[in-house]
C-alpha cells in the first residue's frame, strides 16, 4: 500500500466527510510544486484553492514565520502590537482607501464584518432601518450563515434553514436589475469584481462603474469581495482597479497571508464609526504571527515587478489556453479571466478532464461543473505554464476519444 493510500484511510475512519477529496496526500511544496507522501511530483495550478498565491512555502514568508514565532505568535485584541497597524496601513494605501482595516480569520469572516457594518452604519449611525444586502447570483461570500445567505447558489443553502433574511441576489452584470433591486431599503451591494467559484466571470468595468454610482445614489454602500480576485491575482493589487472604481468596503483573504489563515475588511473612514468598541470581534484576528506572514506577502504581491510578472505571465498562459480552444472547438467554448485567475468554459462537465490531469500530475480546479479553473503561483515560470498546457492538451485528447 502506498502511503498516500494508508492517509487515505485514515481520513476515511477520522475526519468528516464534507469534502470530496483526492486519494493524494502531500508533505512538501516550493513554489509551483507539490511532493506527495511516495515522493511523486505534482505541477499545482490551483495553489491553496487560491490561498497559495505566491506558490507553496515562499522563502519570503517562510523567513518572517519563523522570525516572529519566537518573539510573539498571539495577544488579545484589547492590546496592541505593531504588526497589525503596519499591515493594516499598507493595505490601506495599496487599496488608495483613507479608512480602516479590521483582520479576521477567513474570506466568510470577512464578509460578515462587511455584512454587519453595512446593517450597523444605517440601523444605528442614520438611524434608519436599512437591512437588504443585494448580493450576485452564483456569487461566493463563504460557508458562515450570513456569508453563505449573500452567496447565490441556492445549492449551498439547502438543508441549513431558516437562512438569514434581507438578502437579494441579482444576474451577474446586468444593470436594469441592479437597477431594480438598489432601493432606499438596501444597506449595501456586495460584488465579486471576478467571479471565482462561479467560473471566472469577470464584472464589465460599465457595470461596476454604474453600480458605483446606483448605491450612491440611493445611499447604499458598495462592497467589493476580493477574497479571491485581490492581493495581485490579476496583475493588479485589487481586480477593481482595471475599471477605476472605488468601493466603501473591500474584503480580502485567501492569499493575504501568504498561506496563513488571514481575512480583512478594508472600510472607508466615512463608514467606520459604524462598528465602533464592544460591536465586533474575533479572539485570533490579527495576530502578531499571521500580520507578520501578511506583511512579507503583501509586500511581495504588491510589489510592481511581480505585479508586471503577473500580467506577462498571465497573457503567456492565456494565449497557450486560446490556441487550445481552437485545437478543441468541440470541447472548450470561451477562455475567461484576466492575470493568473483563467477559467475554460467547456461545453462539457470538466471533472473527468481535472481528474485526468491530477493523474498527469497538474492540479487544477472544476467548478460549476462545466469549468476548469487556474489560478497559478505568481512565481510561476514559462517552463511550468508549457508543461501545465502540454498535459492539459493530453487531458482534453484523451476527453475527446471517450466521446468518440
Ligand atoms: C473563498 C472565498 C470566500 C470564503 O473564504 P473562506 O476563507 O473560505 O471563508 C469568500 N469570497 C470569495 C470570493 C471566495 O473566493
């Protein structure tokens, strides 16, 4: 038996299963490459579903890790410490916001803070009672209850009532429902700037531009997810800045500790007074320990030249993807995305093709069943995206002739 098969077994006597996993067990990452427990090599393009931004185990990280788990790993947020004002002021800038930063503990946990701000800054700063969150269908704000309420994939929701209420969701860059549903009633608009988990569906710069100007004029806040699109996944530090739009709530994640559980609201000082002491909390938000690893990975991510790396690398990967499509018309129907987050959208279910790419040792994502999703290391090289496309070509040969 190999080992990855006694792992294997083990999960399936001890944890619980609310994951589909892999019959794969890794020990060991670099960069884009993962070591599993028999020394077998995987290609990861889908680093950390998205959390590995800056490949597995960057040197960068790895250093301030170990640096700061022998001065401070924790303290109560009744006190203070340098490392979270130092993050939170970087964020800041890089975001061009003059606001406040709150840190957390995951992408969910940051939209609930968003979630409740939104409701708080109207229910008790104005004074009016204002609780609709207008939200995107097929959306991804995360699992929690009220995260998962703003997610739009009715799915999710099943057997988890009742849901919280007040939340609305609207088709994906269409403006007259956008338009409908933006009332004296709503609290906020919260918006993936790119869709994920929906399958890389990018918002048109129009829509966010006009969405930035419906929810101000109705006095409602505008709240960007870039759980997944930020921290320089799309060769820009937030995928918003593509359309030039400003929003009054942003909440990051996934990458924004290099690894290390990390969530952020970023709020506009207008609105911050919204949640002021006692209202809002978590006991391990902002650690000394994981804004040290933020720190060194938000430097690196928002550094130009990585940034500028992004783009380049990102149009090398995409035109390797296009000239795919036109090598399988039958089985790919659009390439969408924009810096290292790109989706194929296939006209048929993608599993077995990931599937067989895992058996080729390449990591990618399905979802939403008809979706291949990529979202490669940022220090991902020429060499790794044609190796990445090469089994990728292999995988959708091999779709093909089951077909036949
Ligand atoms: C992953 C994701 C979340 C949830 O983040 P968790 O850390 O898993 O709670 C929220 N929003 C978006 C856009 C995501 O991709």
């Amino acid at each position: 038996m190999t080992k990855s098969a006694a792992i294997a077994g083990q999960f399936g006597r001890s944890v619980l299963g609310n994951y589909t996993r892999a019959p794969v067990a890794f020990v060991r990452g670099r960069g884009s490459w993962l070591w599993d427990a028999d020394g077998k090599k995987y290609l990861d393009f889908f680093p950390g579903f998205g959390a590995g931004a800056l490949g597995h185990c960057h040197p960068a990280v790895v250093r301030a890790i170990r640096l700061q788990a022998g001065k401070l790993i924790h303290v109560q947020n009744l006190v203070m410490h340098p490392w979270q004002a130092r993050l939170a002021g970087m964020l800041l800038r890089l975001a061009k916001m003059k606001g406040r930063a709150f840190f957390c503990n995951s992408g969910a946990e940051a939209n609930e803070a968003a979630i409740k701000l939104a409701r708080r800054y109207h229910q008790i700063v104005r004074g009016e009672m204002r609780s609709k969150i207008v939200c995107v269908t097929h959306g991804f704000h995360g699992r929690t209850m009220g995260a998962l309420a703003a997610t739009g994939t009715p799915a999710y929701h099943k057997g988890f009532a009742p849901m919280p209420r007040g939340f609305v969701h609207v088709p994906l860059n269409d403006l007259a429902a956008a338009k409908r549903a933006i009332d004296r009633k709503t609290a906020a608009f919260l918006v993936e700037p790119i869709q994920g988990e929906a399958g890389v569906r990018v918002a048109d710069a129009m829509y966010l531009r006009a969405l930035r100007a419906m929810t101000k004029a109705k006095g409602a806040l505008l709240m960007f997810d870039e759980v997944q699109s930020g921290c320089g996944r799309t060769g820009e530090f937030l995928a918003a800045e593509a359309a030039g739009v400003h929003a009054d709530v942003i909440t990051l994640a996934k990458p924004l500790a290099g690894g290390l559980p990390m969530g952020a609201m970023l709020v506009h000082e207008k609105f911050s007074k919204a949640l002021p002491a006692g209202s809002h909390g978590t006991t391990f938000g902002g650690s000394p320990l994981v804004c040290a690893a933020g720190i060194a990975a938000v430097t690196f991510a928002s550094e130009p030249k990585n940034l500028a790396r992004v783009r380049k690398m990102g149009l090398l990967f995409r035109s390797g993807l296009e000239s795919l499509r036109l090598d399988y018309p039958d089985l790919i129907a659009e390439v969408r995305g924009r810096g290292l987050m790109l989706g194929l959208q296939l006209s048929v279910p993608g599993k077995d093709i990931a599937t067989d790419c895992r058996n080729m040792r390449l990591l990618i994502n399905c979802t939403h069943d008809t979706v291949l999703r990529t979202m490669p290391a940022m220090v991902v090289t020429p060499a790794e995206i044609r190796q990445a496309l090469a089994i990728l070509d292999r995988a959708f040969a091999a779709e093909r002739t089951r077909r036949r």
